[in-house]
C-alpha cells in the first residue's frame, strides 16, 4: 500500500471514530436532555444522519466497484484480496447487525417500558398523594388559625397581645404570629426573625378580602424555587379574621396571619414526586421523537461500524494479502525463471519474515543455478574439447549406453569402416548390416572380458561388401559405470602390410647374402671342369658336360638375377624428393612402349595444366614402368586388348583441390581375389614368370613418396555380381610441389 492510501485509510478510520463518538455522546445527553430538545434538534440531526449515511455509502460502494474490477481484469492477487476483504467484512458486519437487531428491540422495548400504564397510574398516585398531604397540612393550619382567632377575639384586652400572640406561636409551632390591621399592616409581630420581609410586609388586598369573605384562607407559598424551597423557604401561610367584641360603629377588623414551615421529607418527597411526573409527562409527549433518534442514531452507529469494519477488512486485507502476493508473485517468477532478487516485507511479524526467508531461498537458488550455469558451461566446454578431440583423433571411437546402442560416434569410426554410422546412431551395432558378424564378435569379447575389469585388445579381419581388400583392425574395449560400453579401433591393414614387407626385406636381405656368395665360385667351377674335362670327353660324354655346365650356368644367372632383385627390394635407397612434372614423367617412360602404343594395345590420356609434384624422377619411372609392364602383360593374350594410362586432378566434395592421380587401366582377365588381399606382399603373382615382387617395390615407393596405391578389378556396367573384365591401379599423390590451381572435373570414369 503507498504512502497516499495509508493516510488516507487512516483518516477515514479517525473520521469514522469521531462520528461514533459524537453519536454516542448525542445519545448519552439525549436521555437528561431538556425538554423540547430532540423536536428541536431532529431535522439537523436526521439529515446528518443521511449525510453520513450516504457518503460512507459511496465510499463503500466505490472500494467494492474497484475491487471487483480488478477481480475481472484478472489483476494477480484480486481473488485473494476480495476473500480476505470478504472474510473481514463478514466478521465485522453479522455481529453487527446481530447487535443492531438486539438493541433495536431492546430500545423500542425500553421506550415503551418508560411509558407504562402502570407507572403513569403510580406517579399520579404519588402525586395525588403529595397533593393531599400538603392540602392536609395547609387545612389543619387554616382551621387552626381561625380557631385561634376566634379565641383571640373573646380574649378582648384582657391578656397582653404579644403574651396572646407568643402563646398562639407555641401551639401552633409556627414560624411567626402576627397581627394585622385592616389594611394589612402588621400591628404586633412574633417570630419571623429568619424572613422578616415576609412578617414585616404589608399583606395584600385580596388575601384580606378573600379572608374576610371566607372567613379563613391558607396556602402554601416558597414553592416557585426548589432550590429555595428545598432550604427552607417553602411555608403554609393561613389568614383568618379576628372577631370583634366592640359594635361601635367605628371598630375596625383585624386578621391573625399564621406562617408554619413545611416538614422537609415531606416537601422533598412531593417534589420529587413532581419532577418525576413532570418529566414522565414531557417524555411521554416526545416519546416518538425520542425513538426515531434512538433508532436514528443507532442504524448511523451500525452504518459506521460496518463502514469500519469493511474499512478494517481492505486494510487489514491488504496488509495480510500483500506479503502473500508478494510470495505468490515471487513463486510464478521463479516458475518462469526468473531468479533475480525479490522484495521483502519489513515487517517483524511471520508473514514479513517469511517473504525474507523466500527472498534468501531465491538468492540462494540463484547462486545454485550460477554455479550449475557454470558446471553446464564447464560441461559443454569440456564436452566441446572431448568432442574436438574424438572428431580429430585418427582412431575410431564407439560409445555403446546400458542398452547396446551407439550413442557416440566419431568421425575417425567413419573414416576407418568407411560407412554412415551416423545415420544408425541410437541403434545398436548389428542394425548395420555390414557390421553384424563383427558385432557379434565384440560383444563376445567384452562377454569374455569380464573377469578382467571389462577391458580387452584384439585384433579382427573385416571384410565389408563391395571392398576388395580386408580391413585388419586392432581394437580396444572398456566398460564404463551404469553398463555403458567403449571401444576404440585403428586400421592396422597398412601396418600389417608394412611389418610383412619389413618381414621380407628382412629375408631378402639374408638370403642375398647367404646365396651370393657361393653363386660366383659355382659358376667358375663348373666353367673350369668344362674346360678341362671337354678335350678329353668324345661323343655323348662331351655334349652331357656341355649341356650340364651350361644348365649350371643359366640356373647360376637366374639365382643372381633373383638375388639382385632381393637386394633391391630391401636395400631400396632414401627417395630423394623434388618438383616434378607428371606428365613428362609419365612421357618418359611411354617412350619404351612406342611399338604398343602403334599397334593400339596402349593408350594415354594427360590432364592439362597439371601442378608439380614432389617426388624421385628415378624411383616414380620404375613405378610406372613396373605397372605399365603388368598392365600389358595381362592383356598380352588378348586380340583386343588395350592398356589406358591417364593422369588428372583429384578433387573433394565442394571442389578443392586435394592432388594428382595416376591411373593405369586394362581390359583384362583382373586381379584374382586371394591376389587383392595380399597383392602388396612380396612373392604374391599370378604370372608364371617373376619373382612378385614388382607390386611389392610399387607400394614402397608409394609410402615413400606419402602416395596412396589402390587396386580394383572393373565389372561390366559396375555390376560386382558379374565376372571382372578388367583391373586398375591407382596412384595418388598428395604432396604437390605449387600452389593448387582451381581443380578441373575429372573426365576419367571408373577411376578408383
């Protein structure tokens, strides 16, 4: 709530207590108000009465039409706001009505009892009462007094007047005795010291007259004061004509006055009897005046308290609901993620220390969500570097989770099984079908591994269709916590092609040096038998010598020749790399074939504008010259034969250029499937002359030279079912001595 509406609030609540207090204090003075008062007073009164009324009306009537229309507008926390304001206002207004019913009866009722029959009956009879007792009294002093002056007159002169008069006031214990002449001019006075004006005074013409008609008059007198007649004042005054004993016509009249003090009980007694008959007369005569103000006053009372307490209720509704709003709206942010810091309430109370309390578990789960940003970010960046390093690492790398799936897959896998993997990811391994039988061989392998910690290392062969040769790979796995498994593979072909050409150099090596040497003597001895033994041979025994020297001769040149060739393949020298030009090369070399390329049997097809390369001009020409010999010898048998040698560009997916390609084609019988396997080792041939060892030194110096060498047998129409009409080999070279030229599309179909 602002600072405005607090005030505000606070006024209207002074207000409203003023008002109520000014309606009691009008309803307390009400009661022993004068007489007249509420005739006098009601119009003002009723029309404030209205005034009020209606103002806290609008004012009630405003806060309800504001509250429901933030109850439609759907404004957060009005629902609650109206329940509390509800709950309050319904605690404040039934009792208050109740209590308004109630004294509604009992005010109504009480009025009613004020004027009962019965106690009207009962003033009038006190009254009565009072009346007659002071008319006794007045009597009895009337009937005294004349009978005193009737005595007094008998009397004559013959007693003192004062002594007469002295003994009058002793009987009739009266306050004074006097004598009054005929104008009513006191002639002998006793008593009356304590109101001498009274005594003294002259006594007016009518009470004489009325005396001397009467003969006796009494009354009482003193009672226009209470207050005066309450201190004594109040007095029975009686006047009776003395009779006269003297007929002379000059006699005079005389009248004896009486003053008698009145008992103060009974004085009292009837006064009070008086006032109350008085004002029970004056109440009855405003009595529905006074009840339309009881009411009046009462319903503005109730108005007021209502008006309070829904006052109270909005006030104390809001105080209770904006802690609770605040929570509430607090939680929905947090709901939508929104941690930053939350308002509190200063109070000290429960509700204030719980939006405290919700603003430090905010806090905090602010401060976790930080840390657990950075941990994800720690994650995600460490995730990023291992997933940088499995994209870059040369291996291959298959994550398996708790259900057998492939869940993490590197490129390097791709690369070495050369499938789409990535598309089966989530699937388990035996989904590819390439790769059930080795499937089911690894997970043989971790079955059997698991009495030593889930790890293992073994190498498989695999054969993938459509894949001449065999992948050997060297395979490792691991099993990780929750069931997940791991394992990691290289392709070893080449390595295992590298360690068995070592394995032959090795050999050739050894067996050049323990063959050689005693070639040389064998052939010198069987020359010098020859000679020495050929004159003295004749006939059949001549031409045997001859034809055995002979045979050891030529099978001495063979073994020399078988040597040398050993030897170089294992003594091969360190290439000695510089630019060369392709083509020119590949020129060169062609030069030695001109009677096949005249008879059609060899045909080349050079790329233009071909970059350099990097390699030993020496070593390159035997390459070539060993596979252009191959090629030719594999059609030899053939009529229509023909050996095709291209050079051209290798280009990648979004055309760079990636190097140059020799490619060397036939249409011959192709390469036997036992030969593609193993066609790089040594002593692997299909011809019937040769040592095998030609395709052994190509694949040297193509490692040599960082070249790749493919072989491939060529289907009819590329159809692999059908039986090969042809082989090609391959040779790429990735090291390129210039900057690369914009790549040129390869016009070379069936290049491997």
């Amino acid at each position: 709530m602002s600072r405005v509406r607090r005030w505000a609030w606070l006024v209207s609540l002074l207000a409203v207590a003023g008002a109520a207090g000014l309606l009691a204090f009008l309803l307390s003075i009400g009661a022993t108000a004068e007489r007249g008062f509420f005739e006098r007073h009601y119009g003002w009164l009723f029309w404030l009465n209205v005034g009020v009324a209606l103002v806290l009306a609008t004012v009630i009537i405003s806060a309800g039409v504001r509250l429901v229309l933030r109850v439609r507008r759907g404004k957060f926390g009005s629902r609650l706001l109206l329940k509390l304001a509800g709950i309050f206002a319904l605690v404040g207004v039934v009792p208050g009505v109740l209590i308004y019913t109630v004294s509604y009866q009992f005010v109504n009722r009480s009025i009613e009892s004020w004027f009962d029959v019965r106690l009207a009956s009962a003033l009038e009879a006190g009254l009565k009462l009072g009346q007659g007792t002071l008319d006794g009294l007045v009597n009895e002093l009337g009937s005294k007094t004349k009978s005193a002056a009737e005595r007094l007159g008998e009397q004559g002169g013959s007693t003192p007047m004062t002594l007469a008069l002295e003994r009058l006031r002793d009987q009739l214990s009266a306050r004074s005795v006097s004598l009054l002449g005929a104008n009513g001019q006191p002639l002998f006075v006793v008593g009356g010291a304590e109101n001498p004006a009274l005594t003294l005074s002259r006594t007016s013409s009518n009470l004489l007259r009325d005396a001397r008609r009467q003969g006796v008059i009494s009354k009482i007198e003193g009672l226009e004061d209470e207050s005066k007649a309450l201190e004594g004042q109040a007095r029975i005054r009686a006047l009776a004509v003395v009779p006269s004993n003297d007929f002379s016509l000059g006699a005079s009249d005389r009248y004896l006055m009486v003053v008698q003090g009145l008992p103060g009980s009974v004085l009292a007694n009837a006064l009070a009897v008086q006032n109350a008959n008085l004002e029970y007369q004056q109440r009855s005569l405003e009595r529905d005046g006074m009840r339309q103000m009881y009411l009046g006053t009462l319903t503005l009372v109730l108005i007021l308290a209502v008006f309070a307490a829904l006052l109270l209720a909005v006030t104390l509704g809001d105080q209770l609901a904006q802690p609770l709003l605040l929570l509430a709206d607090g939680m929905r942010q947090v709901a939508q993620g929104d941690l930053t810091a939350k308002p509190t309430i200063a109070s000290r109370d429960e509700l204030g220390g719980l939006t405290r309390s919700f603003a430090d578990m905010t806090q905090q789960l602010a401060d976790a969500r930080h840390m657990v940003e950075q941990s994800v970010t720690q994650l995600e960046s460490a995730r990023t570097h291992l997933q940088t390093i499995l994209d870059n690492l040369t291996a291959g790398v298959i994550g398996f989770d708790a259900r057998g799936g492939m869940d993490t897959i590197n490129p390097g896998a791709t690369r070495i099984l050369r499938l789409p993997l990535s598309a089966y990811q989530g699937q388990r391994m035996e989904a590819v079908p390439e790769l059930q039988d080795f499937a089911a061989e690894v997970a043989q392998r971790f079955a059997s591994s698991m009495d030593n910690d889930g790890t293992w290392q073994d190498s498989f062969e695999l054969k993938l269709p459509g894949k001449e040769e065999a992948l050997t790979l060297l395979v490792r796995g691991a099993s990780l916590p929750e069931g997940e498994r791991l394992i990691v593979f290289d392709d070893i072909s080449e390595v295992v092609s590298a360690q068995r050409s070592a394995a032959w150099s090795e050999v050739a090596r050894r067996l050049a040096h323990e063959i050689k040497n005693p070639l040389t003597p064998i052939q010198l001895s069987a020359e010098r038998l020859q000679h020495k033994l050929e004159a003295k041979l004749e006939g059949a025994d001549q031409a045997m010598l001859v034809r055995s020297v002979g045979t050891i001769v030529n099978q001495v040149q063979a073994m020399k020749q078988l040597v040398n060739e050993f030897r170089d393949y294992a003594r091969l020298p360190a290439a000695q790399l510089k630019p060369l030009d392709l083509n020119a090369l590949v020129g060169e070399v062609l030069m030695l074939y001109v009677s096949a390329q005249e008879a059609g049997r060899l045909h080349a097809e050079l790329s233009h504008e071909l970059p350099l390369i990097v390699g030993d001009a020496t070593q390159l020409r035997q390459v070539i010259h060993n596979l252009v010999q191959n090629a030719l010898d594999a059609v030899a048998d053939r009529e229509q034969g023909h050996v095709r040698v291209r050079t051209l560009k290798s280009v990648g997916d979004t055309g760079e250029l990636r190097g140059l390609r020799l490619v060397i084609s036939d249409n011959g019988p192709g390469f036997a499937e036992k030969v593609l396997k193993r066609a790089f080792e040594p002593y692997v041939t299909t011809k019937s002359k040769g040592t095998g060892l030609g395709l052994a030194v190509v694949k040297k110096i193509a490692d040599e030279h960082g070249a790749r060498i493919r072989l491939s047998n060529l289907h009819p129409e590329g159809d692999e079912s059908l039986p090969p009409n042809g082989a090609q080999v391959s040779l790429s070279f990735s090291k390129l001595a210039t900057a690369p030229s914009p790549a040129e599309p390869s016009d070379a179909p069936g290049a491997a």
